[in-house]
C-alpha cells in the first residue's frame, strides 16, 4: 500500500466526543475493509454508508489490533494500528481504491477514518498486498 493520509469522518470526531468509541481497557473491536466507492467524510457515517468489495479469494474484513498513545504534553490522542496483509488465492479480488476503518463494537458500525490509494488495485491469484498504516493512523486534539 502507498504511503498514505487517512481522513476523518466527521461523524467520527462527533461520536468520540459523546463516548460512543472506548478506545481504553475494554476496546471496540475495530475493522478495516476496502472499497472501490468513494467516501465523504462529511456526509457518510455507518458502513453501509460505503459498500465494500466483495469477501472471495483470500480477501475478507479484518480485525485490527489498535491502540491509542496519549502525548501527556500537547495532549494529543494518537491511534496507532497494526499492518494488515491479504493474499489472493484462487482468483483474483478487487478492484479497491479506499481503506476504511469502522467500529464493528458500535451498534451501527460507525465509521472512523479512510485512505484514498490513488488508483485501482486488484490483487491478482498469488500475489498479495501489505496494508502499511501510518503511525499514527489519525490523531485527536
């Protein structure tokens, strides 16, 4: 995966700021999929909002293991994310263009963030694809 930005939903920020995310002890399970729908990240807020490609050949939603560092300083909230790999086994998947993050513990799957790719990727039957995801994935202020 290139080296990209994710964006905030604005939905997001909200929800955090109403305790709808707990990104502590007892964290929401937090999901990334693909997606070849372009997000608006000021009027999307739930997944179904953003179809997603379709679960074959190796591809399917993953879990990430997340985790939030506080700057005790500035007092930024940091939410950093492990890297995802996916590889292509008896066919092809894709294409996708976007990586989107979404809280699978929120009742309607609210969404979080998302990267644009820049182009269309299809992962082709034995080749794979290492999602990288910048430390941090985004930040709270």
């Amino acid at each position: 995966m290139p080296e990209t930005n994710f964006v905030k939903f604005k939905s997001f920020i909200s929800g955090f700021a109403k305790g709808e995310h707990c990104f502590g002890k007892y964290s929401d399970v937090i999901k990334v999929y693909l997606s070849n729908t372009a997000p608006s990240a000021g009027e999307d807020t739930v997944k179904s909002d953003i179809p997603g490609i379709t679960e074959q050949n190796g591809y399917h939603e993953s879990d990430l293991v997340v985790s939030w560092d506080i700057d005790s300083e500035s007092g930024v909230a940091m939410l950093l994310a492990n890297d995802v790999v996916y590889m292509a086994s008896g066919g092809s998947f894709g294409p996708f263009r976007y990586v989107i993050l979404y809280n699978d513990s929120h009742e309607d799957d609210a969404l979080i963030c998302f990267a644009d790719l820049g182009e269309e990727i299809t992962v082709q039957s034995g080749d794979g694809i290492l999602l990288t995801f910048p430390s941090p994935v985004l930040t709270v202020e």
